[in-house]
C-alpha cells in the first residue's frame, strides 16, 4: 500500500551502495513512489569508488547485517 509521496521540501539525494536480498523490493519502491530523481541504486562498487563517495557525502550511513 504505497502511495506517491509529494516532492520533497529539502533537496536531498540518496546514493545506495552495495547489494542485498532488499534490493529489488527497493529499487521497485524507488519507481513505485517516482523518486528516481532522489535516489541513485549503484550496487557493489570497488572500494576506491565507494570511498570517494564517501567523502563526498554530507551523511553517510554504514548499515550491515554483517558482523
């Protein structure tokens, strides 16, 4: 039961890297609630590029089932 959301007040950018069991259900989200202009699925990435994007980021969130 998604509805599309209003475009957002602030403008912000989500860049998602990595892949997961979650990222069809995600990317289907995504297109489902029309933020393809706010959010970017770059999937594995070398660890330069996603290193770079880090530093590059405003916040940056680490999120792992791994441990």
């Amino acid at each position: 039961m998604s509805q599309k959301m209003d475009k957002p007040i602030l403008m912000v950018h989500l860049d998602m890297y990595g892949d997961g069991e979650c990222r069809h259900q995600i990317e289907s989200m995504v297109h489902e609630l029309d933020l393809r202009d706010n959010v970017t699925i770059h999937g594995n990435q070398p660890n330069e590029i996603v290193r770079e994007a880090m530093e590059q980021s405003d916040i940056f969130l680490f999120t792992s089932d791994r441990y």
